[in-house]
C-alpha cells in the first residue's frame, strides 16, 4: 500500500503541474508559445511591442497603442518536444531494462490561440483572448525501467481572459484583466503486478488577474510592463486501477496548489525605419512551490480513511528569470523579417525531477517573417528551436527514501521544435 499510495502521489504531482504551465516549452511547465508574431523574436518585448491583437494578452494597456478600430488575430502552433532518457547506472528494480529507456516521451502537440481588441471610445481598449497557457505531455513505452515512476502525462487548459486598457494621456496608460482557467489531468504510471496502471483524472477551474502598463519614453522608444498573479487550485478526481487489485485500491482524490505568480518588463525601439529591437526580463516566482499534500477524499476498500494524507511531495523549487532579445528587418512596405533569441531558467533541480517533466534550462534561437496580404490582413510565420541543457533524474522507488529498492539515474536529451501560423485582420 505504502508503494501504491506513492505512486498516486507522483501522479497527483503531474495534475498540480499541469494546472500551472507546460516546462515542454518554456522555464518550469509553462507553454511560452501564445502569439504567432511574437515566435520569431522568441517572444521577447511581448509587453511593449503591440504588433497586433495578441497584445490582449502580453499587457492590455499596450492595446491604447493599437490603431483605431478592431483587430483580431488567430494563431496556430505545431509544438514538437524530444524527451530521450538516457541510462546511467541505475539499480535495483530500475537496473532491469524491461520494454527499453522509454522511447521518445515527446510527440506533436497543436496548440491554437485566438485574440481581439476593439475600441470603447478614445480613451478606453477592450479586448479578449482565448489561449492555452498551461499543458504538459509526455508518454513512455509500457514497460520501459521507470514505469513505477511515469508512462503518460496529459494535462489540458483553455483559458478565458478578457481586459480593458485605459489611455491616461499621449504617454502612459494602463490596463486590466481577469483570467478563468479550466485544468484537466490524465496521468499514469505502473504500480505493481496487483494494482496494474495507476490512472488519476483531475480538474478544476481557477481565476486570476493580470495588469499592464505601457509608456512612450520617446517617439521611437516605448516601455511595457506587467503583472499577472497567482492561481488557487482545488484539484479534484479518481484514482483508479487496472489490476485485480483496482477495485479495493481506488479512491477520489484532492489536492490544493497555489501557483506563483509572473512579472516582465519589455521594451521597443525603432532603430530607424529599417530596424526595430526589443528586449524582454521575465521573473517568475516558482519558489512559491514547495510541497503538494495528496489527500483521500473518500474511503478504499483496503481501509484507508477519506481525509488521510496519501502523500506529501517536496518541489524545493526557485525563482527563475528569462532574458529575450530580437529584432525586426523590414524588407518594404509588405514583408517583415524577424529574429530572436532568449535565455529561459528551470525552477527544478536534480534531486526532485522526475521523468513526468525533464525541465531544464534552454536557449531559444528564433526566426519569422510577416507578410501583408493587404491593407487589412497580414499574416505571420514563425519557427524556433529550443536547446535544453541535460536533465539529470535520480528517482527511488515508489515508497522507499532511499535507493535500497532501487534508484532510477540518468538523464534526458531534450529538445524542441516550434512552428507558428498567424493570420491578423483589422476592421
């Protein structure tokens, strides 16, 4: 029971994770990848570069910059991580190399976003986004040596966020929004010939804020910066079994999380009417994040009592920082090149990380183009590629403090691939 009861922990980890951001694609488990404009410069100046409606959700104050009118933008985003766990040295159950190292625990995602903005009156901006910010997927062979720790990791999120920005005068102004977020879970891993597949299946919806702030320092040089808060989650669901055991061992299953909260400060400057460069610093405060209590919310049949703790898991995690530079070349009046690079910090360490997120820290190089189709439609093409350092993994088995039973070492080549499609309209 104790080993099972560690099990359902580590899924119920993969539920927490996936309520806050997927580190497939950004620092911790944050999918960075929201706009298609903004991949080939690798998202840096988000906050202050107001290229298009997808400033709604970067920083609503920076919407007052926008032309007069209505914008809206829809973006698409092929997503393709590489998660290829690498042997070295581990013992005891993990030392058997069962079905292999897992194969590729990365695949394909697709991930859409939609915008819009449209004035009030002179003053006043309102506009809307519809995104993904949060997910995390990653799936092993069965049978592969980690089994007992991870095989599937599946987390989905839409969000809702709409906002409002207020133009104090030529220079400053100011902005407002409100996050509704839904979370869902599917995530699983062996535990024992009795037990079979774990499988806990959670959700929740949580709300946040997020405010911005725009200025002009210049006719050439603007300024953004942004708040977006923390979220309060009650994740809920089953834990269920395949095994002959499974209908003695199942239960309902809650935990809380409070995820941390983000701020950025971005800046853009037109060089001349050739050139424009961007510069963004994003602190997250993941060091919020220190523990996960697991708790029963309903009785098992093997006894144990709806209110007990399952498990408490240790993240231990810190702050992190992410440093983004790029710039635009336009070509004529039609065609736009774009250029990025960034430096994104993982809020994991060696001794906590499991196989469900192999985070760590990675170096974005990025490239795009925008062409004008017309007067009122443009259309944006962007590709990055994500150079992740090694992610070393040291994981004892289910249940045990200590590698007596077993230690799963070694590490993950990671990688990642980026590709977006954005279509923008003004009316």
């Amino acid at each position: 029971m104790t080993i099972i009861g560690k099990n359902l922990a580590t899924l119920a980890i993969g539920a927490a994770l996936g309520g806050l951001a997927s580190g497939v694609f950004a620092g911790g488990f944050a999918i960075g990848t929201q706009s298609g404009s903004g991949t080939g410069n690798a998202f840096a100046g988000g906050a202050a570069a107001a290229d298009d409606a997808s400033v709604a959700w970067y920083n609503p104050a920076a919407m007052t910059l926008l032309p007069a009118g209505r914008q809206v933008a829809g973006a698409l985003h092929a997503l393709r991580p590489s998660f290829k766990f690498q042997n070295q040295g581990s013992t005891g159950v993990y030392a058997a190399a069962g079905t292999g190292d897992g194969g590729d625990g990365g695949d394909w995602n697709f991930v859409p976003n939609a915008f819009f903005t449209t004035d009030i009156n002179p003053r006043w901006r309102f506009g809307l986004a519809l995104n993904v910010p949060f997910g995390l997927k990653t799936d092993y062979d069965n049978g592969w040596r980690g089994q007992l720790t991870a095989l599937k990791s599946e987390i989905k999120s839409v969000n809702i966020n709409p906002s409002v920005g207020f133009k104090l005068n030529d220079q400053v102004s100011l902005g407002f929004g409100v996050s509704v977020q839904r979370i869902e879970a599917d995530l699983t891993s062996f535990a024992g010939a009795a037990a079979g597949i774990a499988t806990l299946g959670a959700d929740d919806t949580g709300y946040g804020f997020n405010l911005g702030f725009a200025a002009n320092a210049s006719p050439s040089t603007r300024f953004g910066a942004t708040y977006r808060s923390s979220i309060d989650y009650d994740l809920e669901g089953t834990a269920t079994f395949s095994g002959p055991a499974g209908p003695l061992l199942g239960s309902g299953i809650r935990a809380d999380l409070k995820v941390p909260d983000s701020a950025s400060l971005s800046v853009f400057h037109k060089l001349n009417p050739k050139w424009e460069l961007m510069g963004d610093i994003t602190w997250t405060g993941w060091s919020s994040v220190k523990q996960l209590v697991i708790v029963r919310t309903s009785a098992t049949g093997a006894g144990a009592a709806a209110g007990s703790t399952l498990s408490t898991l240790l993240f231990n995690w810190k702050d992190t920082w992410r440093f983004g530079v790029g710039a635009n070349y336009r070509m004529n009046d039609r065609t736009k090149f774009r250029f990025g690079v960034a430096l994104d910090e993982t809020p994991t360490n060696d001794v906590d990380r499991t196989p469900r997120l192999p985070d760590q820290d990675r170096t974005w190089v990025a490239v795009g183009m925008q062409y004008r189709l017309s007067k009122a439609g443009v259309l944006d093409l962007g590709y990055a590629h994500e150079f992740v350092k090694d992610a070393r993994v040291n994981n004892t088995v289910p249940g045990f403090a200590t590698c007596a039973a077993g230690c799963l070492t070694g590490s993950f080549d990671n990688e990642a691939d980026i590709f977006s499609v954005q279509y923008s309209h003004s009316f």
